[in-house]
C-alpha cells in the first residue's frame, strides 16, 4: 500500500515543476469525506444487489444519512469535525 501511495505521489505532479500542491495525497487517491461517502454508497448498493440476487430483502445503508443521525450534520467538514469532537 505504502509503495502505490509512493508511486501515486511520485508521478502526480502535472508539470514537473518545484510548485507546490495544495491537494493531499488522501485527496488525490480519493480519501477525502466525499471519495468515503461515494466509495461506501456504491458497496452497500452491490451488497443490496448480490442479497436480493439471493433471495434476501436488504435495505441499503445511505451514508449521508447515517453520518447525519451520529453527528447531527451531514455536511460537516473533517476541520470541523475534529473541532467539534476531537
């Protein structure tokens, strides 16, 4: 993992130039709050799928709306939630 997050970095750059990025490597390989969310929408959906495949009746979770009933808020940024809740 580390030596793909190296590559990812290492070849990421558009220009080549000394300039900085303002983007994270989270960001980039897609680990912001929003990558999260959609990344976990889609695999409840296939799991919703592959269960009604089978003959289960499974309800998919939304992540928006479970982040909102834990937290109160389903917009709430990281900085703000680090500030928040620590």
């Amino acid at each position: 993992m580390t030596a793909g997050l190296f590559v990812l970095t290492a070849c990421g750059g558009a220009g080549g130039g000394g300039g900085t990025n303002s983007q994270t490597v989270d960001d980039q390989v897609g680990f912001d709050q929003t990558g999260i969310v959609q990344r976990e929408a889609k695999v409840e959906n296939l799991i919703r799928d592959c269960m009604k495949a089978q003959g289960f009746d499974y309800t998919s979770v939304d992540p928006t709306a479970q982040r909102t009933a834990l937290i109160g808020s389903a917009t709430l940024s990281d900085e703000e939630f680090e500030k928040q809740f620590g």
